[in-house]
C-alpha cells in the first residue's frame, strides 16, 4: 500500500510541474522577471535600468496582423532585394546584421549573458495592452548576416539554421515557453526598452541572429494589435545587470533537474 501512496504522490507532483511549465511567465509589474531555460527576463519600468532607450537591430512592423515574426539580417540588402523576411521592416535602418562583438554583455553569478532590449507596442487598453512572446531564438556563426528565408520546421526553427542555434525559447520537454508582457507599464514612448533579455553566451562566430514571434500564445486575446515590435542593443552605457537576489532565485531554479523558475518579482 505504501508504495502505491509514494507512486501516487510522484504522479502528482510530475502532473503538478507540467501544469507550471506550461504556465507562460508573466512580466505583467513594474521589474517583473523570471528565469526559463538558463536566460532571465525583466520588465523595464519608465524609471528602472538606466535610460532603457535601444539601438534597434530588428523590427517587425505588421500592425494588420494579430501574429507576426521576423530576425536581423542584410540579406535582402544583396542583389537589388527590397524585403525583409517575414514581418520585418525592410528600412537597413531598423533590420540589419548584429556582430556579436556589438552587444553588451553582463557576468551574473560567474556567467556570461548577452542583453537584448524589447520595444512592444498595444493599443493600451483593458484587453489590448497585453502581448504574447511565443518564439525566440538566437544563431550563432560567420555567414550569418545574409539569411534569407521564410520557411520554419515543424519545431519553429529556421530551416538549414539549426546547426547555428544556441539558445531557443522552446527548449527542454514540453518545448512551448511563453512571455506575457504588458505594453502599458513599459518605458512611454516607441524606442524605449521594456523588458531585458540576458541570454547566455554561448557558440562560435561574428553574427547573431535573433528570430522572434508575437501573438500565437495562450490566451488569444495578447495578440499584436498596434505598432511595432523591436529588439536592439543598449544604445549608450553599460548593459544593466538584473538585481543580485533575482539572480540568486533564477540560478536555483535552473539547477533543480525538471524544474523551470516562472514567476517571482
């Protein structure tokens, strides 16, 4: 009988943990953050982490659709090309190719991250300002700033760039992470951070690339409805490490077998 408790009991606890895995962490505060898969994210307030204002390096600009996606690259800029590919703008201004010599870079706890900076934008309202982050990915390589391409595997990678992945959104078992992000409490203004990315370094080569897509989550209403999305670098100043204590919780988290950290402020 005891065994059958103790059987019990583990099938509970799996049951439990896949229920909060599959739970998207939600940034919906002022410094909100949360660890998945060995990066942390936090949520920029208006007066947090410096001046918050981003160099972008890609953006994808759909407004007319409720999902969008897109990555960094030149290569539409070769051969008299005029388009970016997916959702990205085509403006060399706003998609281009990213070395990864020119991201900044923070040591959390003896390791190494990259930081990203994400521009949402929503229309604000009561049901409208919320976002979905359901795919992101980041290649690694030399010959990485002339990708193009539109199709994507049945997992959602790139085709022919799986060799070049180090860091995926969606990795580990149950494969689908989400982030929900609420546009009203970010930095005002369109070309101001809100939320931070510390990816771990990881790979070999000059370029990054970074593919990204919005709007295809859990709850369909935190589709894209207005704007733009953008990723970019910290344009002036030091990258801006998350506080000691949220580290400290996302390490544990990671360094529990099977357990994915979610949620804490």
């Amino acid at each position: 009988m005891a065994w059958r408790l103790v059987c019990l009991l583990v099938v509970v606890l799996l049951a439990g943990q896949a229920f909060a895995d599959l739970k998207p962490l939600e940034l919906f505060s002022e410094g909100a953050e949360g660890s998945i898969n060995g990066a942390h994210f936090r949520q920029i307030g208006p007066k947090g982490m410096g001046t918050g204002v981003l160099d972008p390096f890609v953006r994808l600009d759909n407004a007319s659709q409720p999902i969008v996606g897109g990555y960094n690259t030149d290569g539409r800029l070769l051969g008299g090309g005029t388009r970016a590919p997916f959702d990205a703008k085509s403006d060399a201004q706003y998609t281009r190719a990213l070395l990864a010599a020119d991201v900044g870079t923070v040591d959390m706890g003896g390791t190494t991250y990259w930081e990203f900076l994400l521009d949402i934008n929503q229309q604000g309202g009561p049901s409208t300002r919320y976002l979905t982050l359901n795919e992101l990915q980041i290649y690694r390589g030399n010959g990485l700033q002339n990708v193009v391409t539109e199709a994507l595997l049945g997992d959602g990678l790139l085709v022919d760039l799986q060799s070049s992945l180090v860091w995926d959104l969606d990795a580990g078992t149950l494969g689908d992470n989400q982030i929900n992000l609420d546009a009203k409490i970010g930095a005002p203004g369109q070309g101001k951070a809100d939320m931070a990315a510390y990816i771990p370094v990881a790979g070999t080569g000059d370029y990054l690339l970074l593919y990204s897509q919005f709007g295809n989550g859990f709850a369909t209403n935190y589709t894209n409805n207005d704007g733009y999305e953008e990723w970019g670098v910290r344009e002036g100043g030091d990258p801006v490490a998350p506080a000691p204590a949220a580290v400290v919780l996302g390490m544990l988290g990671i360094s529990v077998a099977g357990w994915r950290l979610r949620r804490f402020a």
